[in-house]
C-alpha cells in the first residue's frame, strides 16, 4: 500500500510493505534473464528507506538488475549515491554495454546510450514545479511509448520530458497532458526551439 501526501512543505510518501509477496522477491525469482520476446525495461529508482533491516546491499543488488535489463532508467543522483558515478558517461560505461541505458539529470536533462554507440542528449524544457513524486515514472512511460512506435531516440526523450513536465504541474495522480496533437508539435520542434521551451 502506498500514499502520499501533499503538503506546503512538500510531499511525503509512505509505502507500507512489510510482510507483502514483493519483499520476498530476489534475483533468482524476477525471471528477468528468463523473458522471451519484448524487450524487459527497470528503472533503478532506489528508495533507501525500504532497504532498512535488509542484510542485501542496495547497490550490488540494483546493478544486477540493471544488467538482466535491455532498457534501464537512472536518476544521475540515484547512480552517484548507489555506485559514486558521478557523470553520464560514467553510468554507462559501469552498465551492461548490451542494454540501453538513459540517465535522467533532474531539469537539466537526459541522455540515452544506445546498444550501436548512439549518444543523445535532449535538455528538460523549462517547468514549474508543483511536486516531483512521480515525474521518473511519468518521464518513463513516455520514452517507452515512443520506442515502441519505433521511433527516434529524440523523440523518445522528448516525450518522456513532456510527461514528466506534465506531472511535476500537479498534485494529482493523473495530470493534464497536451493532446495528442499538442505533443505532436511539440515532437516536432527544430533543437532551437525545443531549448527555449517553457512549460508553465
């Protein structure tokens, strides 16, 4: 079970696990190598507080998931914490070089490694920030949508900003996004005119 709760001084999340069939997961239950047919996606999304009273070490833990996935998402904060990997690059090359991998800086940006050697960078557009919980997974669902149209990697990174823009505007579980249309156009946006951008 999990809540949050909106507050002036931010939001508080409280996940309530204990005892629940996830906690008994591990390696050897996932079935992560063992997925046929679409590609399998984890995000790293490390959350210390649930690690409390576990004799597993996060961070040995989470790269061996990482390196069972073909697409793995990661906070550059989150992989510096975990594995001191302080730049993108860094994050890259500490990961399976078979996966794609892309590292979300916050409002700076993210960047996606391709299994080709394919190096992209979108920044995030300018936003107002009402709260974040959510934004990863929001910034997620959008690349992963893209990709499996079978679309560019700019375009994934793109909407994946979009979305994760669109929840950081609101409080709620499921923000406003532009139509279909709107992200269209938005897609489309020469590199200089995605770089001025402002979501407000």
């Amino acid at each position: 079970m999990y809540f949050k709760d909106p507050g002036a001084d931010g939001t508080r999340t409280y996940s309530y696990r204990r005892d629940s069939a996830a906690t008994t997961l591990g390696l050897e239950l996932t079935g992560l190598p063992q997925l046929p047919g679409p590609a399998v996606s984890f995000d790293v999304n490390h959350r210390p507080a649930l690690w409390r009273n576990r004799s597993a070490d996060p961070a040995v833990v989470l790269l061996e998931l990482d390196r069972h996935a073909e697409i793995v998402f990661v906070g550059r904060d989150e992989a510096e914490e975990l594995w001191g990997t302080a730049k993108a690059d860094e994050v890259r090359d500490l990961l399976a070089p078979d996966s794609v991998i892309v590292v979300k800086d916050a409002d700076h940006g993210a960047t996606s490694y391709t299994r080709d050697g394919e190096e992209v960078f979108v920044p995030a557009p300018a936003s107002r920030v009402v709260e974040r919980v959510g934004a990863g997974d929001a910034f997620a669902a959008g690349y992963l949508a893209v990709l499996l149209e079978g679309r560019e990697t700019v375009a994934a990174l793109r909407l994946g900003h979009l979305l994760a823009a669109a929840t950081l505007h609101s409080c709620g579980d499921v923000p406003a996004v532009l139509a279909p249309s709107g992200l269209d156009r938005h897609l489309a946006l020469d590199d200089r005119a995605w770089s001025a951008l402002r979501l407000y």
